[in-house]
C-alpha cells in the first residue's frame, strides 16, 4: 500500500490522477489524503508536545478529524503503508525566511525515504508552477523564476495561468507533455546544483535536499526569489529508473 500526502485537496488530487492514468494505469493499491493546509502548519502539527516527529498517519488523522471524519485515512495505520509520498508548497511569500527554511531543511531530512518516514517533494513556490511553461517542450524553463512578492498565491496562480502556452489542463492528460516537463525540471534541477543544464549523471544530484539548499543560496538569499519548479516531474524522475526520461536539451531546443 502506498500513501499520498498532498498540501492541498482541490488541485493535487486530480492532477495526481492525471498522473497515475497515464504511469501507474494497473495500480490500486494507492490512498490519498490532503492535509489542506500549508507546509509550515504541518512541520507544526508534526512537532507539538513532542520531542521528535509524530507519526504522520497519527497526525492526518487529527487533522481530518476536524474537517473530514470519514476520510479513507482512518482505515489505515502507518505501517500498513510500505511507501509514503509528500507534496507540499514552498510558499514563503510571507512571514520570517530563516525560520522557514529551517523548518523545510528539517522536514527534508526527516522525510526522505518512502519505504522508511516518508519521501517529501517540494514544489517552488507552488503546486500550480505545473503551468508555468510556453509551448512544450520549453527551451527557456530553466530561465524562470519569480520574487518573493510575486510568490503570492492568487498572484502566482494567475501570473502561471496567463504565462502558460495552453489553456485549461487538458495538456496534461499527454503523456508526451509530461516527458517534456519531467526533462525540463531535471535539468533545471541539475543545473540548480551543479551549475550544469545536462541530465544529471546520478539521482543524487537532484536529490531533494541540494536542491532546496541550492535554491536558498543561489536565490532565496541573494535575489528574494525561487527557481520554478515543481514536485509532480521531480517524483516521477525520482520514482522511474534514471534514464527512462533521457534526451539531450539540444534536442528539445531544436523542436
């Protein structure tokens, strides 16, 4: 059994279908749960009156008990699930940027093997940066990014909306398009850690952690702004053998 812990309810759910339609078509043996709330509440909620962290099943189960008590989650005990997948938002429009990035620094640490706490994927600065993309596949995605005043949500989510070449979602029920983003996030994630726009040579290299580090030192603090990218690409590169999605940017640039 695999868990899916999303940030939100209204989005990630069914683009995570989306997603499951078009790679894991056969599975059923999936739960999902949205904690629907941001990261830094669920780094609070993981950490009240204990030492350590509290068990994530242990605290969705809390949560849901206020707003959803039927929720499938309260069928299931942590270690029914063999794999534990987290999708949360960036989201620092607001409030003290060292504190949060402790928090996040923190969280990744903890969760970073599915089969043991659980597996986080970050998306900059938010789920909806799946639509900040021209024509796929985009040649100049590794150039986006966006300041810390335009993080904001509604102000994000429209900005991504009128930048995006397509309109609606029905682009992402193409399993090409997700090649191209899979490719574009790669290499902008490579090249955010190693100053290389190329497939990374090894999963690690875009490691969740590096990542985040990368941002923070080569955006968050000198320029109070993100690198775009997002957890949905990323998950998929990280769950996938490391070279099912492989092509060379030269490629892309010449379509």
């Amino acid at each position: 059994m695999i868990l899916f812990i999303f940030e939100g309810a209204k989005y990630e759910p069914p683009l995570y279908e989306g997603i499951k339609s078009l790679f894991f078509p056969r599975s059923k043996d999936q739960v999902l749960c949205s904690f629907c709330n941001s990261i830094y509440k669920f780094y609070k909620s993981l950490k009240d009156d204990f030492d350590g962290f509290a068990d994530v099943v242990d605290v969705l189960k809390i949560e849901k008990q206020k707003t959803d008590p039927t929720n499938d989650i309260f069928k299931y005990k942590s270690s029914d699930f063999e794999s534990i997948y987290l999708f949360f938002d960036y989201d620092f429009y607001k409030g003290n940027i060292d504190t949060k990035n402790a928090q996040i620094q923190e969280l990744l640490e903890y969760f970073n093997e599915e089969t043991e706490n659980g597996k986080l994927f970050i998306s900059y600065p938010m789920i909806e940066s799946i639509q900040y993309t021209k024509e796929l596949p985009d040649a100049n995605f590794h150039t986006y990014t966006v300041s810390r005043e335009d993080s904001k949500g509604e102000t994000f989510k429209k900005n991504a909306r009128e930048f995006c070449h397509y309109s609606g979602y029905a682009y992402l029920k193409d399993l090409a398009n997700w090649e191209h983003m899979i490719q574009q996030n790669v290499w902008k994630a490579y090249m955010l850690t190693s100053d290389t726009l190329s497939w990374p040579e090894d999963k690690d290299n875009v490691e969740q952690i590096p990542v985040f580090e990368a941002q923070v030192s080569k955006h968050v603090t000198p320029s109070n702004e993100v690198a775009i990218l997002n957890a949905f690409p990323m998950f998929l590169y990280y769950y996938f053998p490391q070279n099912r999605f492989k092509t060379d940017i030269s490629a892309q640039s010449d379509q």
